[in-house]
C-alpha cells in the first residue's frame, strides 16, 4: 500500500509539468475544491480574460498593412467547391473587419448579460479601417464586456435575456463567438506567414 502511495506520487510529481506545458500561458488559478460555489461573475470574467489576452495579442499581431487582408477562393485548390460569399455577397471579412465585428459582438451580447447600454456608436465600429483604431475599439469593448459580466450573481444569472437564452448562457456564449472568429484569424495570420501568439513556441 505505501509502495503504491509513493508511485502515485512520483507520477503525479513527474506528470504536473508535462500538464502545465500543454496549456502554454494558462493562468495560475488557486486550488479550489471540487464542488465549491463559485460566483458567477468571477467564474465568467476569468474565461473572459484568458479569451481577451489571446485575441487582443492575435490582433495586435497582425501588421497594420495587413488589417485589410482576406483570403479569396484563389488561393485555394481549383476545385474546392467552398462559397467564398459572405450573406451580403460582399466576400468574406478582411482581418480588420473581423476584429471589429467581435468588438461590436461583444458590445451586443454585453447589453444583454448586464441589461447595459454601449455608451459608444457600435455600428461605427464596423466602418473602421485603421489597425489603431480598431484595436482601442476591440479594447474599450472588452471593457464593457467586463462590467457586465460583472453584474452576474446566482440570483439573477439564469434569468432569460431572450427566449430560453439567460444571462450566464450568453456570457459563456459571447466567448465562444469570440473563440470562433480566432481560429479564423489564426489562419489569416498563417497565410501572411504569422505565428499566432498564443502558437509560438519560442
């Protein structure tokens, strides 16, 4: 038994930085117990953030000459049948417009978690072209996001914002919209011959 015991520990020892390694730049959260409540709005605002580093840094990572890059059918094998066409039929969204819409995204569903009003035009946030402009957008809008997320309480996290959607689903749904448009960025990136961030190993 006590054999078995020191085992378990020396794996356990061995294993820890091989599981740190797999997650690279996760945040260090303290140990909480396995059935602990945990507040709604501390729960959702450190998903929050860990989505907010790695798309702000994948943002930034694109050079500003860049911002209006968007790949076309092209680029890609003659006879892929893959519809390039976005619903207006203007071709899909340019680096630029993509890192905007998720900052208007994040304006839309934060009203809806917080029952808050943007106190910033978020339509005109589409019509921008300049990478500076954009990023301060897409930063003052987490921001916003931030503090609705923070309105969150047991009591009132489960409450419907429309239909059968409620506050604490559509907080968790506004980081998976975000984490959609990065895996798409990361590939604009790839294709102009950028490591994303949160990728580089060095």
């Amino acid at each position: 038994m006590v054999k078995r015991l020191l085992v378990t520990m020396l794996v356990g020892v061995c294993c820890a930085p091989l599981l740190q390694a797999q997650v690279p730049n996760a945040p260090r959260t303290p140990s909480i117990a396995p059935g602990t409540i945990v507040d709604p709005a501390k729960s959702f605002d450190d998903a929050l953030k860990s989505f907010e580093g790695q798309f702000l840094g994948l943002a930034k990572a694109m050079p500003a000459g860049k911002y209006n890059f968007a790949p076309s059918a092209a680029i890609f094998v003659a006879d892929q049948k893959t519809d390039y066409l976005s619903p207006n039929n203007q071709g899909v969204r340019s680096f630029g417009q993509m890192v905007a819409h998720v900052a208007q995204a994040n304006y839309f569903y934060g009203g809806q978690i917080g029952s808050m009003k943007p106190d910033v035009d978020v339509k005109a946030i589409g019509g921008l072209k300049d990478k500076d402009a954009i990023i301060a957008a897409l930063e003052r809008s987490f921001v916003f996001l931030h503090q609705a997320i923070g309105t969150l309480t047991a009591q009132n996290a489960f409450e419907s914002t429309r239909g059968t959607a409620t506050r604490a689903s559509t907080a968790g749904g506004v980081i998976a919209h975000g984490f959609d448009h990065y895996g798409q960025l990361a590939e604009y990136l790839r294709m102009n011959g950028i490591i994303p961030p949160a990728s580089d190993k060095k």
